[in-house]
C-alpha cells in the first residue's frame, strides 16, 4: 500500500497569538492538494503545529486515505505524538487533550508514520499556513562578508 505524502505546518502571529494551518498532501499516484486554513483559536506555535497536522488528518479521511507518512518540522509535536519516554517527552499539560485527539486520530489509519524534518524542508506548508493568517513569506537575510583589502 502506497502511503499519502503529507507535510504540515502551523503558524502562530504573535506567539502566542492567531492560529493559520498549512499543509501539503500528496496522493500516491502524485495528485496534490493544499490546506491554507485560518481558524478562530489563539495559541502558541506548538498548538498551531499540532492543530494543522490534526486538519491534514481530518482531509486526509475525506480523501479515503489508509496509509501516510506525515512531515512535520516540530520536534515537540512528534515527539509527544510518538511517546517517547525521553526526559524532554514531558506531556505539555495545556494541551493534553489535543494531544489525545490527534493520536486518536493517527490509530485511525491503518498505516501511520509521523517524521521530524527540518524547517527549511517544510516551506511549502509553512508558506500556506502563513497565507492563512494574511502574512507573506520569510525573508531570510543574507550577511554578505566584506572583504578586507
């Protein structure tokens, strides 16, 4: 069974502040699909991340998918979501909860697998989750080295 390609990003302006979700699916025979979503919640960026990966898993069931491998660039939400009993696993108590429903959600699929990446291997969803809440893109500055002559 060819897994659903996921990769989802939540963004929070300020942070704390407005939640937008952001999330890339592609289907096994190369079908993609996006979700810019802005939603009525104020939280800190790991509730945005937590809240977009839990939106591309609702879309994800309206699609039909049985099998994913989802992407996310935050450590915390992965490591939560994978239980680890790491010393920096420690449960965020405010959201409990939410951490709940999305694993309930995760044991849904027949076939799940959540993978940390790194934020620059995340911009599209990034991108989308940012759109959401009327932001653009990050601008990275580049430091240009004078040269000493």
């Amino acid at each position: 069974m060819n897994p659903w390609l996921v990769y989802c990003d939540g963004s929070a302006m300020p942070n704390p502040g407005r939640i937008g979700l952001g999330a890339v699916l592609i289907a096994p025979d190369g079908t993609r699909h996006t979700l810019s979503q802005a939603t009525h919640e104020h939280g800190c960026n790991n509730e945005a991340e937590l809240r977009a990966l839990m939106a591309a898993l609702q879309a994800l069931k309206s699609h039909g998918a049985q099998a994913l491998r989802l992407h996310c660039d935050n450590s915390v939400v992965v490591t939560q979501l994978a239980q680890l009993a790491d010393a920096k696993a420690r449960p965020i108590a405010r959201l409990a909860s939410l951490f709940e429903e999305a694993r309930v959600l995760l044991a849904s699929f027949d076939q799940a697998e959540l993978v940390w990446i790194p934020r620059h291997r995340n911009g599209e969803a990034d991108a989308l989750a940012r759109a959401a809440l009327g932001m653009g893109e990050k601008r990275v500055a580049k430091v240009s080295k004078k040269r000493r002559g």
